[in-house]
C-alpha cells in the first residue's frame, strides 16, 4: 500500500489492497442493528452476526458471506458516502467525510492491536445472535466507545 494512499489519492485510484486495507478491523459493521420504526433511527447493540469471530472481529467466512448472510452489506467506493449507519469511527466513514483518520488506526500507528488497545473494537465484548433471542434484541443496545453524540 502507498503511503497515505487515503488522504493523497483520489479514491477511484485506489488498489483493492489499499480499500481492504482501509479497514481498522473494529467489528462494528458486524453488530446486529436495530431499527426504530418510527423515527429511522439505527441502534447498535452488544450481538454479533453469526460469522464473526468474537475475539479477533474477523469474518469467519468472508468469501462466502453472502451464502449465510444474505443481508451482509459490501462497502464500495460509491455506498461509503450513503450509509448513514457506519460507526463514527469507521474509517470509510471518516474518508467519505473528508476526515483524518484516528490515531488508533494500524494506517497511523503501525500496529494493528492499537484498535483494540484503544477499546475501539468490539473485541471479547459481545455474543453471538446465534445466542440471543430476536425479542430480546433491545435490551442489549449498546453505544460503543467513539459513537456517542
Ligand atoms: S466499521 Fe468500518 S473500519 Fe470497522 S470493521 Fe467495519 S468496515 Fe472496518
Ligand atoms: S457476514 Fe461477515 S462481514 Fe458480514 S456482517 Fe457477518 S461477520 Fe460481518
């Protein structure tokens, strides 16, 4: 990856190494997220989709997804500016925003633990929705570290 590919180059010039490599690797795409009928509003909770890992926020089964998860949504280079629920601190989020990156991402420290170092992933802090009931979906929301107001 070329350095400061994300703050240098226009996007459409990135290599698919440089998008993919964009990710922080926080998980908190891979919440469960709840919708209020009402006023639109999308809420995070502390469940995880099925495929992820836990522990390291990596999709178990990344190639194939779609097979499992029909709803799981691929970030392109046009959708990143249309998703209103992307985390705060998501860095596609922040690159569609023209904003810097945070000094936690692997991109600016040079190490990919200092996400989690940080308590910006949801690493070893939620369950699986293989384990929680739909009804109970809404007690388990949950504003993460950075998604705050
Ligand atoms: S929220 Fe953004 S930065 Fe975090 S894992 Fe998902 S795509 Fe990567
Ligand atoms: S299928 Fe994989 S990438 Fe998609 S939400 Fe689930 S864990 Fe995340």
């Amino acid at each position: 990856m070329r350095d400061g590919f994300w703050k240098n180059l226009p996007i459409n010039d990135w290599t698919n190494k440089e998008w993919e490599g964009l990710c922080d690797g926080c998980g908190k795409c891979c919440l469960i997220r709840l919708e209020d009928e009402d006023t639109g509003d999308i809420y995070n909770t502390d469940v995880h989709c099925k495929l992820l890992d836990g522990a390291n926020c990596r999709c178990t089964n990344y190639e194939n997804r779609r097979d499992y998860v029909e709803d799981c949504v691929q970030l392109t280079r046009e959708n990143i500016y249309e998703l209103s629920w992307l985390p705060k601190t998501c860095a596609y989020r922040l690159v569609a925003e023209n904003k810097p990156l945070f000094d936690w991402h692997y991109l600016i420290s040079g190490d990919k633990d200092t996400v989690h170092n940080a308590n910006m992933s949801i690493a070893h802090m939620t369950t699986s929705e293989i384990h929680v009931k739909v009804r109970n979906l809404p007690r388990r929301i949950k504003i993460w570290p950075g998604e705050g107001d």
